[in-house]
C-alpha cells in the first residue's frame, strides 16, 4: 500500500489549493516545495482576486466569468485577506472608445453573479476627487469593483489549512527521482538527507518548473505546450492619498495597474514578455523597470523614474501555450493534462491558472482524479466553497470590528500593528497576543512593529525559516525594516528560540 494517496510537487498556490481540498475530502496527502512556499510565482502576483477586465475582448468568457464568480467566494472565505478594491479606468484619447469600456463594464457587473460587490458606474474625472492626481487628459473614467488580496499568505493558509487537515507539507524538500509502477516511489532530498515516499497519484504543480520536473524528475518529453511568460512589478512611495486603484490603457495594447500597497505604498504592474532560463533568477530587468515607471509618468502628475522604486520584484507564469504570437494574448486559463496509462500510476500535470481561480482549479483536479483513485475517491463531495481559511471564520465585512475588539483586548497595541495583525491572522491573532499585558510581553521588538512573539509563531506554525520568509512572504514588513533590523530579524531566528515546533507543525512540516 502506497504512503499517501497524491503527491503534489509545488508549494504554490497551486499546490497548496490541490493539497487543502484533497486532505479535507480524506485523501492522504503529501506536498513538496524545493523551496519556501509561495516563493516563486505566487508571491509575485499584482496581487488582486479579479474577473480579467481586459479578457473580455480576448473572447475568454468562460475565464472571466468563472474568476468573477471567486470573489465574493474570496471574500467571504478569507475576509482578513480579501478586501474590495474600487478601480478608476481612465478613458484614453485614441485608444479604446468610452462606448467600448462602457460595455466592458457593464458585461463585467453582470457575468459573475455579483452580489456583495457595488455596480460599476461613469465618473467625471476633471470634477470627482479621483481624478485629481491624474493629468488633465483624463477627463472621463468607469468606476467598477474587485478585491485586493495577500497572495503568498493565501499559498501559507491553504497549506496549514491542508496541515491540520492532516496533510504532510515538507518546505526545502526537492523531488530529485521518481519511479513509475502500480505507485509512485519518489526520491526525496532534505537538507542532503534522502528517503523515498510512495504514493498512488502524483501531481506536478511546479508552476514554471513544471516542464523542469518533467524532464529532470520525470524523465518526460518537454512539452510543446509549455509557455513561460515573465511580469514585473515596482513598489514606489505613496501616489495618491486614497484607497482606490487605476488601471491604465497604454499603447501597446496592454493594461497596468497602479493600486493602494502596505498603506504607504504604490504597486504598479505588470508587464508581459517570454521568457527562458531558470525561473529563480528572475528579477525585472531596466527596461521593464522604466517602462513602468514611463507609465506613471504618463498619468499622473506626480512623475517617478527608476530610482525611485523602492521595491521590485518579478515572477514567471507557466502557460499553455495557444499559439499566440504575443505574451499577453495567451490565455490565462488552467488546463489539467492526465495521465493514466493502463498498469501505471497517474499522473496530473497543471498548465497555467490564476490566483483568482485556484480554488475551482483545485476542484477540477480532483473531479479529473476521482475514476483514477477507485476504492478511495477524492471520497467526500467538493466542500471548500463554504469553508474559511484559517482565521477567516468571521464576516466578509466584519474586518473593523475585529480590529477594534482586538485593540479592547490588548489595548496597549496601535491602531496601525492592530489592523496589520487581524489583516494577516484574523481571529488566530490571539493565538500570537495570548495573555500580554503590555507591548514588552511579546518578546524583543525587532523593527516596525514586528516582534519576537509573531516570529515564534510564523517559525512554529507556518514554516517560516529565514527573516526572507518573514518579511516578504508572510509579511511585507521588508518595506520597512532597515538593514540591522533584518539581521537582528535573522540572528534571533537563528538562535532557535522560536523554533519549539507544535505536534501539528512538526507533522505538517515533515
């Protein structure tokens, strides 16, 4: 009898979604990242849960449709993650005509069953307040809805959802064999040790190193229907004084966005180019970097350029390649490659996907696997659609309230450090304040308003293993710690005080 039912390689969103929905159905299940988790694509998304507004005209009606179904499933799943998020479309003298965006729109309030979300509406922008940091161009603008969302914390909580659930998830564990008979016998490498795990179904949900197992793991073919697409983002200081965001036209056919980012922040993004070569050394190149930052300059009054930037980050999307001749005009859309061949263990393949849609995507895998896994099919019904991610068991719109009995239990907390805490652990924020009366109950401060308690609780329940972790994936609080700060960051992890793992972690950790 093989160990586990599915293997999934890949500790992305992905993955993570594959690995929740199949441990709460029953099946045993065993996850491997090389890596992190959400180190790779999954953090470097221009983190929004959204139906695709610009899909509309690519004909991909299905996509968009089924993602704009998702966020109302978001919010209400993970309300500590998941926000609404009010965009302004500018109308662009000479490129797509306002009757066009018009439609757009209007098609955009309709498809999704929208029910929490408000209507979208026209807006002059030389009068409304909106329009203000735009240049004088920008004189007609829509108004329409979608959320906001912490992408690599959505990859976290669905793997210690999946954990406690009973899933195995081992982090900076690399699969560097497999053997393929009735089961999968895996060749597992941590921390140069080596053992074997063997399980009825594997699943490659590397992202971009998907073709990378294939043929390194694998010993498979490459697939011609792998594409790689590249997008960058940059961080700049604070654009605009409200909380809205923009997306903006630009000549190349293309959109990007200027959204609200970590309260005194700007992301804009993302680009789209092929790409080739190793996915982990990924970084937005000096091109990328101005055109973003021309784009700015192009909309608003207040002008950036590269030195500006202080944050950037880049990430690669595994797409299945249609055919089309330019990267943004590749579908977005997943697809779930099987292979069962009589007298072999199956295999899934997973091509492409958005973070919007990760939850459905984890759905139609395992409806895919349900014939293949026979005496133990993925055994209960599909149930992740009224569930809550951890924390998340609170009401879609009961953020501030959270917020406000946080601050009554632990008054000595800043309105700010409150509202950062119950944005990242929602009601499990008591899981990290417990019993303390006063700030210096939570251990050493060690930059902004990190201290040693939420780092003992990141290390112990949510794999968290360098100050990387910490602050760019579990947190964005690298935005603002200094160079010390970090290293202190580093130096007390380093020292093993946070590391007492639960019984719970220890499992799912591995």
């Amino acid at each position: 009898m093989a160990d586990f039912d599915l293997a999934i390689v890949g500790g992305g969103i992905n993955g993570t979604g594959i690995a929740r929905d199949a441990a709460g159905r029953g099946l045993r299940v065993l996850l491997v990242e090389q890596n992190d988790l959400a180190s790779g694509t999954s953090s470097a998304s221009t983190k929004l849960i959204h139906g695709g507004l610009r899909y509309l005209e690519h004909g991909w009606v299905r996509l968009v449709r089924e993602a704009l179904s998702e966020r109302e499933v978001m919010l209400r799943m993970a309300p500590h993650l998941t926000r609404p998020l009010r965009f302004v479309l500018p109308q662009e003298p000479g490129m797509r005509p306002a009757w066009m965006l018009r439609c757009g729109v209007f098609v955009y309030d309709h498809l999704g069953g929208r029910k929490i979300l408000p209507a979208s509406r026209t807006i002059d922008l030389s009068r409304d307040p909106l329009g203000a940091p735009l240049k004088d161009r920008c004189r007609l603008g829509f108004e329409y809805y979608d959320c906001q969302t912490d992408d690599s914390r959505l990859v976290v909580l669905n793997a210690l959802d999946a954990a406690e659930r009973g899933a195995v998830i081992r982090t900076r564990t690399r699969c560097v064999g497999a053997e393929r008979s009735e089961v999968w016998q895996l060749m597992l490498e941590e921390g140069g040790r080596r053992d074997v795990a063997s399980a009825r179904v594997l699943i490659n949900a590397a992202g971009p190193w998907v073709g990378m197992v294939a043929e390194g793991v694998l010993g498979q073919p490459p697939s011609a229907r792998l594409r790689l697409d590249k997008g960058s983002h940059i961080v700049v200081r604070r654009l605009f004084e409200h909380d809205c965001g923009y997306v903006f036209q630009t000549p190349d056919g293309r959109v990007v966005f200027a959204l609200p980012f970590e309260g005194d922040f700007t992301l804009v993004g993302t680009t789209d180019r092929s790409f080739a070569g190793d996915p982990s050394a990924v970084t937005p190149a000096p091109d990328e970097v101005a055109y973003l930052c021309a784009v700015v300059k192009d909309h608003f009054r207040a002008a950036i350029s590269p030195p500006d930037v202080v944050w950037s980050f880049a990430g690669v999307r595994s797409l299945y390649d249609d055919g089309s001749r330019k990267p943004q005009d590749t579908p977005r859309d997943y697809v779930l490659a099987l292979d069962d061949k009589r007298g072999q263990a199956p295999l899934l393949t997973v091509y492409g996907g958005k973070i919007t849609t990760y939850r459905r995507l984890a759905e139609a895998a395992l409806d895919r696997l349900a014939r293949v896994l026979g005496a133990r099919p993925a055994s209960g019904p599909a149930w992740t659609r009224h569930s809550a991610l951890p924390g998340g068991d609170f009401p879609f719109d009961g953020v501030e309230r959270l917020v406000a009995e946080t601050r009554r239990s632990w008054p000595f907390l800043s309105e700010g450090h409150a509202r950062r805490l119950v944005r990242a652990y929602g009601t499990r924020v008591t899981r990290i304040l417990g019993s303390a009366k006063a700030i210096e109950d939570l251990g050493p401060h060690l930059g902004a308003d990190l201290n040693g308690a939420e780092v003992r609780y990141l290390m112990a329940h949510e794999w968290a293993q360098s100050a990387d972790d910490v602050l760019w994936r579990r947190s964005k609080l690298g935005l603002l710690l200094t160079r010390e700060e970090r290293e202190r960051l580093a130096k007390f992890m380093a020292t093993g005080v946070g590391n007492s793992l639960s019984p719970l972690a220890g499992r799912g950790s591995g």
